[in-house]
C-alpha cells in the first residue's frame, strides 16, 4: 500500500492554470510512478483521500485516473481500488527479434512450452505467404511462450520444410530463429508484419490467464530469409495488458502533400 502523506500533495495545482487539473493531478501521479516511488503492484491513495489533499471533485480524481489507465500506468479493480501496473513489455517493430532474445534483453526469463509439432501439408493460405505449390509439406509449431513463468503470447507458426524438418523439440524449448541461423545457416533479414486488436476466445483465454474476451493483440508476420525468400508465416497472439508495440514513423523520406496518405501502412477494416 503507498503510504500517503496529506501533507506532501498539498498546494501541487494550480487552480487558476489553463491546463485542466485532471491532467495536473495525472502529471503529479505519473511522475511518482515513473520515477520508481511508487512501485508496481502497489494501491495508490483512495479517491477520497485525493480529493481532501487537492480540494478536487470525485470526478476530477476519476478522470486524472481514467487517463493514467488508458496508459498503461494504472489498473483499477472493481471493490479493490487502484494499482501501479506492472510495466508493459515493450516490443519496437522496427526489428525483427524473436521472443527468447527480446525477453532476454528486457531482462526476463523466457521460457516456452509446446502445444504442437508436426508436419503437414501446406493449406491454401499458407502455401501463398511462404510462396510455395498448395499440399507442400511445411512445420506447424504452436507454443504458449512465457517470461517469468508469466504468459504472454500464444505463439501459432509454419516454417518451410526445408528448415522445419531439422527441428527437434529440445530446439522448440528455445529460440527457433536462432537455431535456423546458428545450426542450418538460415539468417532471418527482415519481416512483413500485421497488427490488429482481437479478443480472446475461451482456449486463447485460459492458456494466456486471462478471461475470455479479454483484449489481445494479433500479430501476422511474414519472415524473410537472404534472397527474399519466406521462412515463416506466424499468427500471433499478445496479451494487451502485458505488451505494447512501438512504431517509428519516418516521414523525412515522404513527400509530404494535402492529397498524400502518408500513413502507407495502415489498413483500416471497414
């Protein structure tokens, strides 16, 4: 529990600011967040003890928390207040990281454990993204992938054969592109990637500890090897209250104009 002081937040807004005090308080509890004084897992001051130390409504505190949820910064659970999040894992789709490295990086413990291995022949739609003839033999993997012994993304990938055959389930514990690049010489060098907001169904939900229609993040991805030649189609599966993607637009090589769309790679579904 954040141990709360009325007297160290008193006199923090100004009143007579242009700036909403929602978002004064917001900036006030943001910094305690970012700054480590308040660590994860911890329940922040209630509504009412807010709204004594600012001389502030119900609603002023509600929207000022509204806003640092919708950062990620906050959760709030119903009967038991508002915590501090446990920090998202942050994804930069500028590269082309399996998840084993990424969470390495990051500091976390990867782990992986296996749903299904087999091979098969390629359906229709797989056979086009890997640019293979339809019923050619291709690598199902699909695995719940883990850090700190959390889940976090449900994992449903097809590798060429050439490459899958090679796959043992000791390499499946692990990186596979790692293994393609290390022990067959098949380097991954760059990647097609989707992505687009989903729910989870009921298997999805109790495999990733979550509640069915719980928000996720899909994933698509197509991997290419040198040559220009695809190594993987993955479907992907995030759990949204655990991970965010970072994206860099650079427009310093658009031409820029009233009738141009510059923001070339986004779909919108009608």
């Amino acid at each position: 529990m954040v141990r709360f002081d009325l007297r160290e937040y008193l006199m923090e807004l100004d009143k007579q600011s242009f700036t909403p005090l929602y978002h004064q308080l917001a900036d006030v509890l943001r910094e305690k967040i970012e700054s480590g004084e308040w660590a994860a897992g911890e329940a922040i001051p209630s509504e009412a003890s807010l709204m004594e130390a600012y001389g502030i409504s119900r609603g002023t505190v509600r929207e000022a928390i509204k806003l640092l949820v919708w950062e990620g910064l906050l959760v709030t659970f119903k009967g038991k207040g508002t915590f501090v999040a446990t920090p998202k894992i942050a994804q930069d789709t500028r590269r082309v990281i399996g998840f084993t490295r990424l969470m390495i990086e990051l500091g976390h413990v990867p782990t992986a454990k296996l749903l299904n291995f087999q091979h098969l022949p390629a359906p229709k739609l797989i056979a086009k993204k890997l640019r293979i003839p339809p019923e050619s033999p291709v690598t199902l993997v699909q695995r719940l992938r883990m850090g700190d012994g959390e889940p976090l993304v449900l994992e449903h990938s097809y590798y060429r054969y050439d490459v899958g055959k090679h796959l043992t389930d000791d390499d499946l514990k692990g990186s596979i592109y790692d293994v393609a690049e290390m022990r067959l010489g098949v380097r991954i060098v760059y990647a097609e990637q989707e992505i687009e907001a989903t729910i989870a169904a009921e298997e999805e939900a109790s495999l990733l500890g979550v509640e069915a229609g719980a928000p996720l993040l899909l994933l698509r991805r197509v991997a290419y090897t040198t040559g220009n030649r695809p190594l993987e189609y993955a479907e992907d599966l995030y759990r949204a209250d655990r991970t965010r993607f970072h994206v860099t637009a650079d427009l310093s090589r658009t031409q820029v104009n009233e009738h141009e769309d510059v923001m070339q790679g986004v779909v919108l579904k009608k």
